[in-house]
C-alpha cells in the first residue's frame, strides 16, 4: 500500500515540471530531428523507445531498482552512486544526468525531506551524483514501492523527452499524447526486465543514439544541452 502523501510525491518528484533543469536536455534527440530522421509521430516515439529500453534510461532502470534495494546499507550505495554517476556515453549525458541529479538532491531535501537523504547529501557533496540514484534514494527512503516508483520514474523519463519533440519537430500535443501513449507498454517491459537484471548483465545496445549525443556537441546551433 502507499499513502496519499507519498503518491504526491512520486507525482512531483516525475513530473517534467520538477524544477531539475530537464527541459533543458534532449538525450540527443535535437541531432536527428536537425538530421530529419526524427520527424513525426511515429520517428519520436522510435527514438525514445530506443532511449528507454536499450540506451541510457535502460541503464537507469537497472540502477534504480539497486540503488532502490541498498537504500539502507551506505557502502553500497556510495559504491552505485559513483558507478551510476559514471555509466553514460557522451559528456553531454553525463552533464545532463549530473546535474539534474545535484538539482534534484538539492529541491527534494528542502521540500520532501529525510535524515538518510540529507547523510547521502554529505557523503557526496564533492563528487557527482546521477539523478537516478537521487530518485531512487527518495523514493525509498519515503517508503514508495519499487515497481510503481520505476515505472513513474520511466514515464517522466519518456514525458520529457516526448515534451522536448513537441519542440523541436515540432508535434502537435495531441500528438505528444499519442506517443506517451503508445510508450506504455514498452515501459511496462522495461521494469519487467529491470527488476530481474544484474548489473554483471548491465550495458546498451543504442549506438545511434550514443552517436547523436556525440554529434549534438557540434551542431551549429541548437535548443538543448543534450
């Protein structure tokens, strides 16, 4: 079961709306949307499902469900925190899940706060933190359960980025809606897969996505930082 209080606030914590700095970033996303491989519907939603069920939101996924488990024992937190913080592609993915990470530690122990977090905080107060470990720390320290929180942690994962395509393609929202929509059920694999992988077993599988962050670092001008 999980209390009103605490579904509150799963709900903030994965809104595109939390005030992280996410709608600054777009995974790149941006590199084929200027390349015109990304131009409808149909293209966005490919492109985030690549993202969420073999690229960098996969790894998260797999890095939530353990940070989510070690909440309670420090070393080995510590230990997925630095692997966590390590494990992207590009710089431009490692800025992006670094910094959301900071923001997020620093809003939710202002605004959700809990000893275990604000002891996290301290420990790591001189190195990087990503925002899944930020994330999953919260959402077990304030007693939300795995499945539901990596799931809502995935949606606003996706939310996010279909939000940057209505941008950039543009989509109409409609439209939008149409991909979170039909981004479901992938999600829905995604945790499945997650909460049976080892992190032996961990990696990616998305090299044009890897590729268009690399390139997104050199586009002439652009919208995100990612």
């Amino acid at each position: 079961m999980i209390d009103d209080r605490s579904f509150q606030a799963l709900l903030a914590w994965t809104s595109p709306g939390y005030p992280v700095g996410g709608f600054t970033y777009s995974h790149g996303l941006e590199t084929e949307v200027d390349a015109g491989r990304v131009r409808d519907v149909q293209s966005a939603t490919d492109y985030v499902e690549a993202v969420i069920s073999r690229g960098g939101a996969w790894v998260d996924a797999v890095l939530f469900r353990h940070v989510w488990e070690a909440a309670g024992d420090i070393a080995e937190l510590d230990q997925l925190s630095e692997f966590a913080a390590a494990f992207r592609g590009s710089s431009e993915t490692a800025l992006e899940a670094r910094q959301m990470g900071l923001s997020f530690l620093s809003v939710t122990r202002k605004a959700w706060p809990h000893p275990m977090l604000d002891a996290f905080a301290e420990r790591t107060a001189d190195r990087p933190v990503a925002h899944v470990t930020a994330g999953a720390l919260a959402c077990a320290l304030h007693g939300l359960p795995l499945r539901l929180s990596l799931a809502a942690w995935l949606h606003g994962t996706a939310a996010n980025l279909i939000s940057a395509a209505v941008r950039l393609v543009p989509l109409g929202q409609t439209d939008g809606q149409i991909a979170i929509e039909r981004l479901t059920g992938p999600i829905e694999r995604v945790v499945s897969r997650a909460l049976v992988t080892e992190l032996d077993d961990l990696g990616t599988a998305a090299p044009l996505v890897e590729l268009a962050s690399l390139t997104h670092e050199t586009l002439y001008t652009r919208l995100f930082r990612s």
